[in-house]
C-alpha cells in the first residue's frame, strides 16, 4: 500500500515537472527576441541552454506557428553564436521572413546573420546585412535595433582601423542607455555590450583613465546582468593595467581571462596577445615567447584569429634572430608573406591597411639572404634540394604578386594626376554645358528634379562655385547649415542641390574639395611635399592624419604617402 502511494507521488511529481516545462516553454515562445536574447545568457550551464533551446525548436515546429518557428530558429543561433553553424540559423530566419512575408523578421535576420559573419571576420558580407537591416528599422520607431546597428558599425571601423571615429559610435550608444535608465535592464545585453565596446575603444585611443571606469562599471554590471560578458571586462581592464604602468595587476586579470574563454577563441586569441606584450614589457623572454606559441596554435585551427597571428609571427621572427635560428626565422618569414597575402585579400575591400610588423619587401630580401646561409651550412640532400625549389618559386610568385600590385598602384596614380590636370577644363565645359541647356529649357521647366526652381539651382551652384575658388573650406570646419547661412539659403535646398548636381552627400562632397586642394598643392608644390601627412592633412582643412587618409584613399585608391612619393620620382624624371 505504502510502495503504491510512493509510486503514486512520483508519477504525479513527473506529471506536474512536465506540466511547468511545457508552460514555461510557451512563456518563452510569447517573448519578445530582445527578452529571449537576455532569457539565454542567463541560463546557466551549457546542457541546460541546449536542452531548453531544444524543447522550443520542437514545440515551435510541431506548432506549425512561423513566429514561434522564427524564436526557436533564433534561440539556435544564439546556442551557435561564433560559429558558421549560427550563419545556418540566420537563413532558416530568412527563410521563415520569406514565408510570412514579414519585413521586421527579415530585417532582425539580416542584422544577426551579419553579427555572425563579423564574428566570422567576414567583415565585406557584414556590412552588407547591417545596411540592409538599417534600410527597414530606420523606417520604424524602434530606435533599439537602429542603436544595435550603430554598435556593430562602430565595431566595423574599428576593424577597418577607424578607431578614432568608432569610439564617438560607442558613446552614441550609451548616450541612449543613459537617457532612460530603464532601457539598461530592458536591453541589458546589448547595454553591456555597448559598455564593453566603449571600454575597449577607450584603450585603443589610449584614454585608459576612460578605460578604467568604464571597465570598472562594466564589470559591476555584468555581474549583475550578464555574467558571460565577465571575462571580457576583466581582459579590457587588465589591458588598462598595463597601460597605467601597473603590469604585474594586468597580468593577474588576463591570465584569469584564459581560463574563463577556452572556447571562445579569438577572445583567447586576444588576451595571448596582451599576456604577451606584458610579458614583453616585464622581460620575462621565456613566458612572452609560450604565449606567442600559443596565439600560432589558436591560429592554426581558427584561422579569423590572423590579425593577431601576424603580430606574433613578427615577435617569433626577433626572437629566433636573437636566438640566431634561421631554420626557425625561415619559416616564420614565409609564414609572415603568406599572412600578409591572405589579409591583402581579404580585408582590401574594407580598406583596412595593417602596419604592424615587417615591411614585405624587406622580407623579401632578408628571406634570400636566409636561404644563402643555409645552402652553404646544409648538407646537399633530395630534402635541401626540393626546399630550395620550392623556396624559389614561393619567391617568384610573391614578387609577380608584388610587381603586378605595383603596377596597379602606378596606374592609379597616373589616373588621378590625368583627372587633376583636366579638372579644370571639365568643370568649365560642364558649366557651359549647363548654361546652354539653362537657356533652352527655361520657358518648360520650372522646377529641377529637386522641387528647387531652376534659379535658385543656379544660384546656389553659383555660390557653391565661388565657395569651392575661395578655399574656405580649408580653414574654416564647415556643417551643412553653417554653409547654407554664409551662402543665404537653407539647409534642405543647399542638400538637394549638392546631391543632385555634384552628386555626392554634403560630408563627401566637402571631403572631394579638400582631397582636390591636396593633389593639385602637391602637384605644383615642392615644398608642400615635404610637409608631414599630419601637416598636410590639417592645411587640406581636416582634423585629424586618419581621417585625410581615408578620405584620400576612398577618392584615389592610394595611401597620401604612396602618391607623394610617385610624385618625387615624376619630378625628378622630368628634370
């Protein structure tokens, strides 16, 4: 009797466990994605996510409901995040977008598959979702997906060396938390992450007393809220450390780090790196080179760890010089040139320029005179003879690959100096083109396509022309309305015209004019040429070396220095 009670009360207690799963597994589906993103990284222990993520794939397919079909392939990306497994689940969202019709899915789909292929270092295919995202949630009033968007772009510029630029991003974001304290708990994923992304900004622009409270906060908050983000803030602070010249507590939160993210690789990756430059700093040569080691390793299986792999080759490289191993030094040059090729490759189109490490053609020759030593010290083998002719022909190939760039950049610098040398003309021809047309068409046509009359059009152009011949822009910060009130119209009118007529946006067409007044300086100015890029860049009327570079490289292809210096070699030719 007593065994059937107990029995009875089991079944019951099961009854009831699976009665209470099943109503929290319908909880979770009424979620909306922000609080099942927050539900996910709360849930601790491995198994217990898998399992609950599991439950709801199930529940959601077997409801044949595409909103709950569309959570649960979301709570599997999330399950997968730092993987190309999470890209899959991004499409089954698309695909459920596609099926419903419904444009806030396809867009949520299209901003996590690109926060995936970020975490991929697929940065070219990112930024493509991000912008495709912005299209629809900049329609909404949903100003949180347009905040998340704006994190990830920063995060982009900071990949593409704009670091500068991406840590003005981060503070955007947290203004936005700031302003509503609720949205802290409401978002508080992404509120952490914003904090960290801040911090981490902080310290690539060297402001470390920033660093250090927002760090601090960060690993306040994160405990409170997100405990996964934990370790991050304590690599970001033990990074700070070292830089307010306290390594020995830098060291002691960054080895901390590599237990906390065995699985999180490129993380791992990171805190090697600073494990590794404080190591460096502290002269301790035989844990500084275990920790390069390591980064290799992590590289070689996780290959979007490259940024960091080539920092550390180059540390291997001048530790097997000191330690006179041209075995070693060998293989670590032809490591460095194939790292190079590869981040050539596939990072141009971000226009991201690494400058960390050895310059290639000096590889290049340090490689020949590497291999000279070892032919004569070798012993003349089947295996020294086919190193050799392999060697050869990696080198044959590396300098066409080199040659052939070479000859690409030298294109694009006689280009740009053809374009400078008839922009005057062509400005004249158009002008007069416009004149003519003006007078045909003035009896038809009242209004431009902008909605604009025809004479203001031209007023406006005729102001922006004497704008453009007085230079002013080189001396004087100018915004969309400052210029609009020295030229007496309005902001809307001077935009439209610009857009249309010169056919760029207001910020690109006065970046185009600065770029403009370098080259043809540069071109007729000796002197000028001699100027630090710093220098040329302020008297160009820019703010900063890293914003005229990019600018210069998005109108011409070519690095300012690469220009200046094609321009020294045609001077001297011509004389």
């Amino acid at each position: 009797m007593r065994l059937n009670k107990i029995i009875f009360f089991i079944i019951l207690g099961l009854c009831i466990t699976s009665y209470s799963q099943k109503e929290d597994i319908n909880k979770l589906l009424s979620k909306t994605p922000e609080q099942l993103e927050d539900y996910y990284s709360n849930i601790t222990g491995e198994e217990s996510k898998k399992e609950i993520v599991q439950q709801v794939l199930i529940k959601a397919k077997k409801s044949n409901n595409l909103n709950f079909l569309f959570k649960g392939y979301f709570l599997k990306l999330l399950e997968n995040s730092h993987t190309t497994t999470s890209i899959k689940y991004a499409d089954s969202i698309l695909f459920v977008a596609k099926k419903k019709n419904d444009k806030y899915i396809e867009a949520f789909g299209k901003l996590y598959k690109g926060i995936q292929l970020y975490y991929e270092s697929e940065y070219v295919d990112a930024l493509s979702c991000y912008l495709k995202a912005q299209e629809y949630f900049k329609t909404t009033s949903n100003e949180f997906y347009n905040v998340k968007i704006h994190h990830y772009i920063g995060l982009l510029k900071n990949a593409s060396g704009n670091k500068a630029q991406a840590i003005n991003f981060f503070r955007d974001n947290i203004s936005f938390f700031e302003k509503d304290v609720s949205f802290q708990r409401k978002y508080k994923s992404q509120y952490i992450k914003s904090l960290f992304a801040l911090g981490d900004s902080y310290n690539r622009n060297n402001l470390y007393d920033s660093a250090y409270v927002i760090n601090k906060l960060g690993i306040k908050k994160s405990l409170q809220m997100d405990k996964t983000m934990y370790p991050f803030f304590l690599m970001t602070y033990g990074i700070t450390m070292y830089n307010r010249e306290k390594p020995e507590l830098g060291i002691d939160s960054l080895l901390k780090v590599t237990q906390y993210l065995k699985e999180k690789k490129s993380s791992l990756s990171d805190a090697h790196k600073f494990i590794s430059i404080t190591y460096k700093k502290m002269n301790k040569n035989e844990l500084l080179f275990k920790n390069l080691l390591k980064i290799d390793s992590i590289y070689e299986k996780h290959p979007k760890t490259i940024i960091n792999a080539k920092w550390a080759n180059s540390e291997l490289y001048t530790y097997y010089k000191k330690t006179r191993n041209k075995e070693k030094q060998l293989s670590t040059i032809n490591k460095l040139l194939l790292i190079d090729s590869i981040i050539e490759t596939k990072y141009s189109k971000l226009e991201k320029k690494i400058t960390e490490g050895y310059d290639i053609p000096n590889l290049l020759s340090e490689r020949e005179n590497l291999i000279s030593v070892l032919q004569k010290n070798s012993i003349k083998s089947k295996n020294t003879s086919f190193l050799f002719i392999f060697l050869s022909i990696l080198l044959l190939l590396s300098l066409f690959y080199f040659l052939r760039k070479n000859h690409i950049l030298k294109k694009r610098f006689n280009l740009v100096i053809e374009q400078s040398n008839s922009n005057k003309n062509l400005k004249k021809e158009k002008q007069t083109i416009q004149q003519k047309t003006s007078q045909k068409e003035k009896s038809t046509i009242e209004l431009q396509p902008s909605g604009i009359s025809e004479d203001l059009t031209n007023k406006i152009l005729s102001s922006l022309e004497k704008f453009e011949k007085s230079q002013r822009f080189t001396k004087k910060k100018y915004t969309l309305n400052s210029l609009a009130k020295e030229i007496n119209t309005n902001s809307s009118y001077l935009s439209k015209v610009i857009n249309l007529e010169k056919g760029n946006n207001f910020s690109n067409y006065l970046n185009n004019l600065k770029i403009d007044y370098a080259i043809n300086r540069l071109t007729k100015d000796s002197k000028f040429r001699s100027y630090t890029i710093k220098a040329i860049s302020e008297e160009s009327g820019f703010n900063n070396q890293l914003t005229f570079s990019t600018a210069f490289h998005k109108k011409t292809k070519l690095q300012p220095s690469y220009f200046i210096k094609q321009l020294e070699k045609k001077q001297n030719t011509e004389k």
